[in-house]
C-alpha cells in the first residue's frame, strides 16, 4: 500500500523504516526480557543474506508480477497444507527458508512469509516465535536500510511522523490482542495475515 501510495523509493524506504521502528517497540519497550530463538532466527538471516543477492540477480530475469504470483502461489499451498486435514503439512528448514526470504525480500519487498513457513513448522510457542520474527524483520530491514542508503534511493515523505504514530498505535493495540491468543489462535492470526497479504498482492496486481 505505501508503494502505491508513494512511490517504489519513498514506499519502500518508509516501510523499511517503520518495520525498524515496530520490531524495536516489540522487543524493546514491552517491559519484558525478549524470548526469540535468536539461534534459529540466526541462521534464517545469514541465509538471507545471499537470497537477496540471488533476488537482485533474478528481477533481470523474471518481472516483479510474476514473482510476486510465485509468492502468493506459495503461501497459499502453505496455508492449505497448515489448515486441511489429511493432507502432509509443508516444512521448511532453515536454509532454504532464509534463501526464500532473501529472494522475495529483495525482489518483491515480501519477505515474512518463508519465515514464519519455517517457525510454524519449528512448533514455537507464540511469545518465542513473535519475539524471533521481531529480531529476524529487524536484522533485515536494517540491512536493506543500509543498502536504500547505500545505492541513493533512500527517501521519506511529510506524512513520516503520522505514519509512525498510527503504527505505534497499532502495535500497542496488538499487544492486547496477542496476550489474549491461545496458541491455536496464535496460528489462525498468522494464517489469516498471510491470507490477506496473498489477496492485497493479488488485487494490487489487477488494479
């Protein structure tokens, strides 16, 4: 939405920024000792790092509207094999999920879900996998900060401050919701999030 809304420079340097902003308040400003698996959420984001560039090399190869119909392909398969019965969930370790990660990262800007793809599997439970995506999105979205940075394109709109506001707001009001999660709802959350970014993908797509 902030893309379209600003722009490929100004969408995606404030959503990098403001994804540093959120994970910092979820780790940092809860009163609370953070649980990560910072092990596992270790080796995702070293396995990340050469996914990314692997995403740069294949945007000269394939269009960002097919990867990202490659991404919500995917996801959906991961949500039906979490939801129906009798059917073999889909794992994946953690090489190949950083090495997804990385790719999309860069390539299409979506990056989360072959990580929590990979938590899900793990069996965390909720307050250790929130904490473990939080340390995860942070490591990369500094690192793909660095890099808007880096090459010049790094650039922010007026609207910065109320933008900023408005997701505080919102993390401190999913505190609320999460602490009242049980583990199964926990799950249905993620699922029902991941749903919703493969339909936003799809519309934008189509608009």
């Amino acid at each position: 939405m902030l893309v379209g809304a600003y722009g490929g420079e100004q969408g995606i340097s404030t959503l990098t920024l403001l994804s540093i902003l959120l994970n910092l308040m979820t780790l940092a400003t809860e009163r609370r000792r953070p649980a990560g698996d910072w092990r596992r959420g270790g080796r995702l984001i070293a396995w990340y790092v050469p996914g990314s560039f692997l995403g740069a090399l294949l945007l000269e190869v394939a269009s960002a509207t097919v990867l990202k119909l490659v991404i919500a392909f995917g996801v959906t398969v991961a949500i039906i094999t979490r939801l129906a019965p009798g059917i073999a969930t889909l794992h994946l370790r953690a090489a190949p999920a950083g090495l997804l990660g990385g790719v999309f990262g860069t390539s299409t800007g979506v990056s989360g879900p072959p990580f929590i793809v990979h938590l899900l599997g793990a069996g965390l439970p909720p307050a250790r996998m929130r904490d473990t995506l939080a340390g995860i999105f942070l490591a990369t979205a500094a690192i793909a900060l660095g890099t808007l940075a880096a090459v010049g394109v790094f650039s922010l709109p007026a609207e910065l401050l109320w933008l900023a506001l408005a997701m505080a707001t919102g993390q401190v009001a999913g505190r609320r919701v999460f602490a009242r999660l049980s583990p199964a709802g926990y799950e249905r959350v993620v699922l029902a999030t991941m749903f919703a970014a493969v339909l936003s993908t799809l519309i934008l797509l189509v608009a």
